[in-house]
C-alpha cells in the first residue's frame, strides 16, 4: 500500500512540472492569439511587422513597443490578403506545415495508452495469482545467497550432530572437489533431509552454504508449479542453468514433497500432467549434469514415503539424512544456542529445561526460549528466570490461562477431583511419569484444568507394563469422578479417546495380547512418524478378527479402569485432602504434590 500511495505520488507531480513548463514555454514566447478582425485593424494602423502564413494559422509581430507575436485562427486565408500586406509594406513568408508527427502521434498515443492500460492490469492480476512478473514467468524463483548472506554456520545449528557430520562430506568436497575424489569416489548428487516438521532441516541447509561459502539457491517446491502449462519445467531449466554458470553452489529445493510426489498415486484425483512434466525435467536434469562439476542438490521433505521413487534411486537422491527430534543432550544443546539472544538469570538451569521438553524440535525450543523472554519483559524483569520458561512451558503444552471463564463451585470440585485423581493414580503407580504441577485454571480451547507430567528421561523402549500404568493414569479422572460424585461427565473425552489409542496400539501393532497371538494387524501407515493409526487402517482381517481385537481393546481398558479406582478407593482420604487443597490454591506446584501424596498405597493390581 506504501509503494503505491508513491507512485501516485510521482505521478501527480510529474503532471505539475509539465503544466508548469508549458507555462513558461507559452510566457517565453508571448504568443497571443487574436480575431481575424483585430489583426486586419492592426495591419491598417501599420502596427504589424511581419507576417507568417500557414495552412491554418496566420501569425504576425508587432513593431516597438509593442514587440509581441500575435496568432490568428483562420480557417482561410483571404485572396487579396498578399496585395494588403504589399500596400502596407509588411514582408510575409509562407510555411508549408509538416503534420507527419502530428498525425503519427494522434495513431501511437492512443495505441501506447492502451498497451500501457493492459500491462499495469494484467500484472497486478499476475501479482494476486503468485505468478510475478509476465516476462520472466518461465524464469526460475530460486533465491540466490552468497556466504555472508545466509548467516549461518554448523556452530548456529545444535541437537543434530549426526546429520552434521554427514553434511561435512559434501562441505569438504564443495571446498575441494579434486583432492576429495583422489581416490575415484564421487559426491552424491542429491541429499535429502527427511525428519518432522520443525527439526532443523532448512537450516542445515543454509549452514552447509555458510560453511563452503558457495553461491546457495534457495527454493521451494510448490514455486515450479504455475498455472501455464509448461511454466515448471521451465523454470527448472532455468535452475540449473545458473547453477551451472556459478558452479560450484549448492542447489536446495524445500518440501520436495509438493513437486516430487509419486506419478499416478491418486488416479481418482483427476491429471497431474503439469507437475509430472515439472518432475520429469528434474529427473532429467539431475541425470544430465556431473557430480564432479561442484553442484550438490539438497531436499527437505516431512513426506518421503509420498515421493515418487524414481527421486529415490542411486544417482539421484543417492543419501538420505534423517533429521530426527533431539534428545535431552542435544535439547540442551539447542537451548544453548537460543538462549545465546536473552539475558538469563543465575537460576535458570537449562538441564531441567531440556528434561522437562521431552519430544520438542528445535522449532519447539526456539518458541519456548522467545515465550520465555516475553514473559519476563511482560513482567519487566532484567533477566529471563526459571519460573518464566516453566510459565512459557505450560503455555505451549496446555495454552494460554483463560481465568475469564468462571467456572461454577459444583464445576470446580468435579474438575479439581478429576485432576486429582490423574495425579493419585500416577504417584502410586511405579514407574509413572512425575507430576510437576496441577491446576484448575481452565487454559486453552477446552481444558478446564491439568495435570503436567513429564518424563525424567528420554525412553526410546515401552514395555506393556509401562502402556497399561500410562492407560491407568489416563482413566484416574473418570475413576475420582465415579468414585466422588457417583455420575459421569463429558471432561474425561480426551482422556479415553488417548487411552483406547493406546489400547488398540497394544492390540494392533505391538502384538500384546495372548488370544490374539504375536501377529501385528495395522496397516500400512500413511504419514512418516505418525504417532498413531486409526481403527480404519487395519489391515486385511476378517469379521471375527475385528471382534476380537475390539474384545481385546475394551478388556484392556476396563481392567486399567478397575485397577485405578482401586487406587483411589483405597487412598481416598489422600485424595480428599489434595482436592481440598487443589480447590483452595487452584494450583499446586511439584512440592505441594509431593507433600500430599507422598504416603500412598499401591494395589497389586499396579504392581504387577
């Protein structure tokens, strides 16, 4: 909006400068223009110098002191006009005009005005279709970097030190490509970066640019699609024409997923053939230029089992590089990094930090850290504390306080026992998560209160004790609530929609039930580390099969429901005393917790 207010700008005050040049023109050259009578008057009172005679106008100069011109429209001359100048002894000339450029101007002008209407429309219609400028629309969008322009290094890029250590070949090889290949080996044309979203993928990339210090040409998949046919495969022509004339550089094509994706997956979702074609130009050009000329082709990409496969093979995709969540070592690496930018207190101990954000990405961190200052600026500290990042923590986990939502007293004590009943179960189940905090301040979209569990290490390994402790966990609130009020309620849904998921994972995918034998029955799952399969994706099992494992999946959670309230029935007034508590303080932190349910008893039911 800023840019056009100018150009109106300019163009108002280009408007004036003409309008006041012509007005000086018109002043320098005193021009006036008369009725035919006024200069026949002026011719016989011997007032007129000279005469000029042209197709249309007549113009005459006036003698001292009146030295001024004068201009006649006639729309003709009158016969005996020549004798009258004789008699008067007033020299005339005659001019012959020249209209070719008059004319020519009055044909073009017109033409250029309406070219010059068609282009601003046609390109502010290309600009709200994302398609830039028309004459360079087959011409690739690739963002061009140099070192100093990506700003980052490997020392910018923490919590993923094997993929660093596979980037240092192609860093080494991109600094000196002939003393890498002495011995006959070859740099992988094309690396791709597999991992979730928010692991640090693009800034791998960008940190392998910054560390060879070659030209960087960033782009994106979805960049090559237009809707002219023929535009993508243009346009990766293009690409790697450039790289080729600054070669060596490094090539990096985000969410491959959107240009790359397998020919002929969905022949229900109508032709593909401009992305095919734009995919088949890659494949074409990845195979047409050398290795060893210095280009190196980066991917990233949170799809690949949606690629098609011939990306995949030797020769084009050759390496793969998973970029994988961090662990606690690399979180704290992570951490590190970030909390390069804020002013930390002397209490902020970023080991616990990093333990208590079990399964965040470095996206995830790099919020927490920003939340963290913005909580302690909010407050108008001088430096960022621990109770700020545990604020920043629970906003990101549970949302944001929505203390305007009151909540009725009988509400209250349902919550508060519910959320009581969470924490019980876990402190008297061995093995549980740790109960860092409960509250009954409603927070986000729907959750009229919570329970912060988190893990104090990394596990990459579950046993089925430790699945049927995490469901009996889950199913505490629905268990307090029976237990104390005798009737049910709607605040328990997310809890039994995680715990059946977890059931029917048991069921399904890890083999742990023993009617149903070691035998998995999930299907083939669709996304790349999804989490979960739904009940849908099963895989090709009869009728009687389907009602066993549905059999399974309720036996499983209803035992873990009996055995939860078994916990709560036989530590009942420890539950009655922390809900009291929890109605009073609306929030109790890890030492509260700790001091009310510490004594507990534990059924054999948990115990096994």
């Amino acid at each position: 909006m800023e840019n056009r207010h100018w150009h109106v700008g300019y163009w108002i005050i280009a408007i004036m400068l003409l309008l006041l040049f012509q007005e000086m023109l018109q002043t320098y050259r005193s021009v006036e223009t008369v009725p035919y009578s006024a200069f026949e008057q002026a011719l016989a009172q011997g007032k007129v110098a000279e005469v000029t005679i042209g197709e249309q106008v007549i113009t005459g100069k006036l003698k001292a002191p009146e030295d001024r011109t004068i201009a006649i429209a006639a729309a003709r001359v009158e016969p005996d006009l020549a004798e009258r100048l004789d008699r008067y002894g007033v020299p005339y000339t005659r001019v012959v005009e020249n209209t070719f450029l008059r004319d020519l101007i009055s044909w073009v002008a017109p033409a250029l005005v309406f070219f010059a209407v068609w282009y601003f429309l046609f390109r502010r219609f290309a600009e709200k279709q994302g398609m830039g400028s028309f004459m360079s629309i087959g011409k690739s969008r690739a963002k061009v970097l140099v070192e100093k322009d990506t700003g980052v290094t490997f020392s910018d890029v923490a919590g993923v030190d094997e993929a660093k250590a596979e980037l240092q070949e192609t860093v080494a090889f991109l600094k000196d490509p002939k003393s890498y290949g002495r011995l006959g080996a070859r740099m992988p044309k094309g690396v791709l970066l597999v991992g979730p979203p928010g692991t640090g993928k693009t800034l791998l990339a960008k940190a392998v640019a910054g560390e060879a210090g070659v030209p960087f040409f960033f782009i994106s998949g979805s960049d090559f699609v237009e809707m002219f046919v023929g535009v993508g495969a243009a346009r990766v022509r293009d690409l790697f024409e450039q790289a080729r004339n600054q070669a060596p550089c490094i090539i990096f094509i985000d969410e491959l997923d959107a240009l790359g994706r397998a020919r002929g997956a969905f022949p229900g979702m109508g032709g593909h053939d401009e992305k095919e074609q734009t995919l088949n130009q890659l494949l074409v050009e990845m195979d047409g230029f050398d290795s060893s000329a210095g280009i190196v082709i980066l991917a990233a990409t949170n799809r690949p089992e949606i690629l098609d496969p011939a990306l995949l093979r030797p020769g084009r995709f050759d390496r793969q590089v998973v970029v994988d969540r961090p662990d606690k070592i690399g979180r704290r690496q992570i951490l590190e990094v970030h909390a390069r930018r804020i002013t930390l207190a002397p209490d902020v101990d970023l080991d616990k930090v990093a333990a208590m954000t079990t399964g965040f990405a470095g996206a995830d961190l790099a919020n927490l850290v920003n939340e963290a200052a913005l909580f302690a600026t909010r407050r108008g500290a001088d430096a960022v504390t621990m109770e700020d990042f545990t604020a920043a923590f629970e906003r990101i986990v549970a949302g944001a306080e929505k203390r305007s939502r009151v909540l009725s007293a009988e509400e209250r004590r349902v919550v508060a026992y519910h959320e009581i009943g969470h924490a019980l179960v876990a402190r008297a189940v061995p093995g549980a998560d740790p109960v860092h905090k409960i509250s009954i301040i409603p927070r986000g979209i729907g959750a009229l209160g919570y329970t912060l569990q988190r893990p104090s290490e990394d596990r990459y390994l579950t046993t089925k004790e430790d699945l049927m402790r995490r469901i009996m966990v889950l199913l505490g609130g629905r268990a307090a609530e029976i237990l104390v009020f005798g009737h049910l309620s709607t605040g328990a849904a997310d809890d039994l929609a995680r715990a059946t998921q977890i059931a029917r994972d048991m069921v399904t995918r890890y083999g742990m039930d023993e009617d149903l034998g070691f035998v998995t029955f999930a299907g083939q799952r669709s996304r790349f580390l999804e989490a979960h399969l739904s009940p849908d994706e099963l895989g090709a099992v009869s009728e009687e099969v389907r009602r066993k494992i549905d059999t399974a999946v309720r036996e499983i959670v209803m035992n873990a429901f009996a055995c939860a309230r078994r916990i709560l029935k036989t530590n009942q007034e420890a539950l009655e005393a922390a809900a009291s508590a929890l109605l009073t303080q609306e929030t109790l932190e890890e030492a509260d917790v700790e001091r009310l349910l510490s004594a507990l008893s534990t059924p054999e039911c948990a115990k096994a």
